[in-house]
C-alpha cells in the first residue's frame, strides 16, 4: 500500500483498548497527565457524560436511574491526535492518519504508559475503526455510484432531489469477532457518526464539506475476550490490531470501485 496521506479519504482513525475497570482512575490522571505532556501530548481536558439507565420491574413502573461517566482527553498541540481515556478504556485517535504503523505505535506507547502508571490486570477487547470520506468532488466530479459500490448507497443515487440521507449497515460475527460496515450519504457533507459526537479533534481541511453530497464509509472490527481474559502484553496487542487492520482492509476493498482505489492508489 503506498503513501496514505496523500489521496487517501481516511479523515479519522481510531484504535480502543479496555481493561479491568479501575474505578480511582481519577487519582491516577495527574502522574499520567504529566508524562504523556512530556510524550508530545500535552493538551488535557476532562469531561463529564450524563446518561439514564432504565430498568423494567415487573409489575411496578420503570426504574431510571442517572449515570454520570467521566473521561480525559489528551492531544497534542494541533488538536490532530490524542488519546481518550475513561476508567476501563484508551482510546488513540487521529485525523492526521500517516499510516497503520504510526498509529500503532502511538496506541501502544500510550497502554505502556498506563500500564506503568496503574498495573492492569487485563483486557477485554481490542478494536479498531476507520472512517472515509469519499467525495466525488474531489474525483474528478465522479458519480457517487463510481466510487462505491451502488448497494451501499440504497435509493440515494437515483432519488437525490430531497434526501436527507441513505444508511446502510452490515454486521458479522467470526469468532470472537465482531466486524461492522456502515456507510452513510449525506448530501450535507461530512457527517460525523452519533456514537463519536463530539469528535474532539480538528478534521483536516479537505474534509470540512458541507455543501454536496458525501459518502461515508465506516468500518470497525473488534475483537472480545471472555473469561479468563488475556494479560496486558505489547505484543499480543500489537498481533490483535494488525488483524483488525488486515480485516479493515479487506473491508475497504469491498466497499470502493477499482476507479476509486486506483486514483487513490491503494489497493490496487
């Protein structure tokens, strides 16, 4: 695969880990704080979720009960990549993609680090995900159904006058794992995915579209681990990320024409 910074339409890249849950994670944040600042990520914020659990009870009205979920977030100066961390997960992210090593790399400097900093007994599931935005305006004017393959664009191409937007969603389960694509047109742009609202970083500029139609592809592979869970270890970590990465890539095949990928030259 050549270079991917230069054509490819990859505008967001995440790789997650979870752990034992580690319910004092908070006290932990400043020592980590202090040496990813010291790694090249020294911008920090905390923010807090709140969300509603409801339980039915038989014969008795719902019980809702509030949940208040924490996270820290570090990137570095441009706001391009960082990291998310909550009490029983890391997340690296990036909209400044400059190849699979890179990021991995990244990703598990960022484990050896909270490992030395909190001792994790194990992990529960690794993944990773990728989102691209394919947008024919930057191919030459193409036709959406050149660049993707019409199945995942349903009704879009054929009735464009007044779409607010075409999903498609496919999930397999192989095993332990779990490999989901998505793809949405949106004719308002780059639209980013609910579950990852708000995207903390700053997307590149030939991303910033919101006045025509966009595809975007979404392909995420995980992998779950039942008890007994595996230990923290780079290397099997490392080995678990690069078969999500092959998979994503099998994905990304499947979910382009031979055009596309030839004048983004990969995958040919």
């Amino acid at each position: 695969m050549s270079d991917p910074t230069a054509s490819m339409p990859l505008c967001y890249a995440l790789a997650q880990v979870r752990f034992n849950p580690v319910p004092g994670m908070a006290e932990y944040v400043p020592r980590l704080q202090d040496v990813l600042r010291r790694e090249g990520w020294p911008e920090f914020v905390r923010q807090r979720s709140q969300s509603f659990e409801v339980k039915q009870v038989e014969g008795q009205e719902p019980e809702v009960r509030s949940l208040e979920r924490e996270r820290w977030i570090f990137s570095n100066a441009e706001a391009s990549e960082g990291f998310i961390l909550q009490p029983d997960s890391l997340v690296f992210h990036t909209t400044d993609y400059r190849g699979f090593e890179e990021m991995l790399g990244s990703m598990l400097r960022g484990m050896e680090l909270l490992h030395e900093t909190i001792e994790l007994q194990f992990v529960s599931r690794v993944g990773l995900r990728y989102l691209n935005a394919v947008d024919p305006a930057m191919m030459s004017d193409s036709r959406l159904d050149e660049l993707v393959p019409e199945r995942l664009l349903g009704l879009a191409e054929s009735h464009s006058d007044g779409l607010r937007h075409s999903f498609s969603e496919t999930v397999f389960e192989q095993g332990e794992t779990t490999v989901v694509g998505r793809a949405l047109v949106s004719p308002r742009g780059v639209v980013w995915p609910p579950d990852l609202q708000p995207v903390t970083l700053e997307p590149q500029a030939r991303f910033r579209v919101d006045d025509h139609a966009v595809v975007m592809l979404d392909s995420d592979v995980y992998r779950v681990f039942p008890k007994p869970q595996i230990p923290f270890e780079s290397q099997r970590l490392r080995k678990e990320l690069q078969d999500s990465h092959d998979m994503i890539g099998q994905m990304f095949r499947e979910m382009t024409t031979r055009k596309a990928r030839s004048c983004w030259g990969v995958y040919d």
